[in-house]
C-alpha cells in the first residue's frame, strides 16, 4: 500500500496517509467526507488491540525515562526531562539517549 492515499477508520477517519492526506482527508474527519475528496482512497478497519499494546509499549519507555509523563491521547505523551540536562545533554540528546 505504500504510496498510495490510505484511510482508517469506521465511520470516522481516525488516521490517513500522507497519499491521502494531500487531497484533505484527516483525522478526525467524516469517513464520507473524506472519501468525497479521495476517491481512490484505500480503506481499513484499526486495530485497536493493537494500537494499544504499541502504545503500552510506548508508554513504557516514557516512564523508563522521566517519572513525570502526562499522556495526551493513545500515541501522544509530554514528558519532563528537565532533570535529564546535566546527565545526559540538550533535547536531541535525551532523544537518542
């Protein structure tokens, strides 16, 4: 499917391709809305067991590095890494580290 405009969804678009994406079709669009723009528009079921072991997983790591994490949404998270500057270094460090 790369390369090609992907919806998913049901009833809702919950995320879309760059493919489709680039004829107006996002999140958290109506699923006919977003197929009046894109057509040709591949569309699949989510795999919410999935998502949420990924996002476990995810969430695990967030707290194996800063204690204070505030989840924003299944695949979204702010944390604070201030207290990780001295040991560690800038942002990009962190990132990698």
């Amino acid at each position: 499917m790369q390369g090609r405009p992907v919806l998913v969804g049901g009833g809702v678009v919950t995320a879309a391709s760059y493919e489709a994406k680039a004829f107006g079709a996002r999140p958290p669009m109506n699923e006919r809305e977003a197929r009046r723009l894109c057509p040709q528009a591949i569309t699949l079921a989510p795999r919410m067991e999935a998502y949420s072991t990924a996002s476990a997983a995810a969430f695990e790591i967030f707290h194996d590095t800063s204690p204070l994490v505030e989840g924003l949404s299944i695949d979204e998270a702010s944390l604070d890494v201030s207290g990780l500057a001295r040991l560690v270094g800038d942002g990009p460090s962190i990132a990698t580290t």
